[in-house]
C-alpha cells in the first residue's frame, strides 16, 4: 500500500465516523426485490426519488403487477405510465428489453440469483442489461442483498472531490473504486446513506454550509477556498 492509500483510507475512515456520530447507523431493510428495485432504478436516472418512485407505482397500478402485461403491451401504454419519471422515451424501451432478458433467460421477473455471485460478478451482470451502469447495479444489489457496491450519485461524487478522498475531476466510477477500496464493506449502507444525506442538507452543491460541517476538518475544499476563512472567522 502506498502512502497516498493508507492516508485516503484513514481520512475515509474519519470521515466514516464523523457522519455516523452525526446522523447514526442506518437501518437496512429491503424495501423491494432486486427485480422492482432495478426496474425503479432504470427509472431514476436524472429525475428525482419522488418522480422515480411515483413512476414506478403508476406503472404497476397501471398493469396490476403483472410484468409480463408489461412486457407485451404497446410501448406508448408504457410511456404513459411513467411519464413523471422524464427520459420516458429512452426508459420504456430499456424496461421492456429488461423484461424481455428475464423472460428468456430466467423464466421468471427474479434477480435472487445474484445472491450467489460475488459482487464484482454481480455488478458486471446486472449491467449487462439495458439502460444500467455502474449506479443502478449498485443500487440495486446495497440495497435489495446488501452486498459489497458502493452507489455513487452526484451528491457523493461532490463531496469525495471536495473531501480529497478523490481527485477534482474524478468521474463517479473512479470514487466508487476509491471507496470500495477505503472502507470496509459493512460499512458501505451507512456512510452511502450519511453522505447522501449531508450531501442534501450541509454539503451542497452551490451553497455548502461548510461553517456547520462535521466533515470541514477533513475537508480540501474547505482549507483551500474562501470556505476557511469563514469557519475560521
């Protein structure tokens, strides 16, 4: 290991135990499968969890659960369905190429297999399907199997540029590898769900209240702007 690692991995791990001190050890229980957590996730990209979500029950309203009514039925029945979600040209096709994939090759709307692989397997298959990069995959198996992937989002990617845990332009890929290597995997739910969150409320984007900052200790960002003075001031 090398000295740049072992300094990432301690100031990971001091970043890891600012945010649990602050905001506690987050609860992790499915909420749905892998499959609706994929399909979901195939319909937040570049909306929000409320327009996602909102989408998301429409559609299963909209076909009473059944996937392969889904699967079969005109594309613009689809579209309709999760309009909210934006992108609803690109995300009905990917659903339905999706639903395709499970019915011939598994037989059944299940992604319980994965259980099974290792995670870096697991990662690579899930985002073999249309539609799934790296975020979605790891979404999908953090969340639903609570296995090893480190989810990057822009609030994430924001806040290890700024921490120093990444370079300025690291692309979110990069941070997630960065991460995965820094920390311990049980670790993963809590500090993707404590960043998020700080993310949300202190770290923000255009206006970051770095004066109420657990992290500004911690922080380039901080030590190397105008951000500084007005903690230290």
């Amino acid at each position: 290991m090398t000295d740049s690692e072992s300094c990432r991995e301690d100031r990971a791990q001091r970043v890891y135990d600012l945010l649990l001190a602050e905001y506690g050890e987050a609860d992790w229980r499915p909420r749905r499968s892998g499959f609706e957590q994929l399909i979901q996730t195939i319909l937040s990209a570049n909306t929000n969890d409320r327009n996602s979500g909102r989408a998301f029950e429409t559609l299963r309203r909209r076909f009473n659960d059944d996937w392969d009514a889904v699967r079969t039925a005109p594309l613009a029945q689809i579209k309709e369905a999760i309009r909210v979600a934006g992108m609803y040209n690109q995300k009905a096709p990917h659903i339905v190429e999706t639903l395709e994939l499970f019915h011939r090759e598994e037989g059944v709307y299940s992604l319980d297999h994965v259980r099974g692989m290792e995670p870096r397997a697991a990662q690579t298959y899930l985002q073999s399907f249309p539609g799934v990069g790296h975020k979605t995959a790891s979404i999908v198996l953090l969340f639903s199997y609570g296995m090893a992937a480190f989810p990057v989002d822009t609030h994430i990617q924001r806040q290890s540029q700024r921490l120093g845990i990444s370079g300025p332009r690291a692309s979110a890929q990069k941070i997630k590898d960065l991460w995965e290597e820094a920390v311990p995997p049980e670790t993963f739910f809590t500090l993707h769900v404590n960043l998020i969150r700080h993310g949300r409320d202190v770290c923000r984007a255009r206006v970051p209240r770095c004066g109420q900052c657990v992290l500004r200790n911690e922080c380039d960002y901080v030590a190397g702007s105008g951000a500084w003075r007005e903690v230290k001031g």
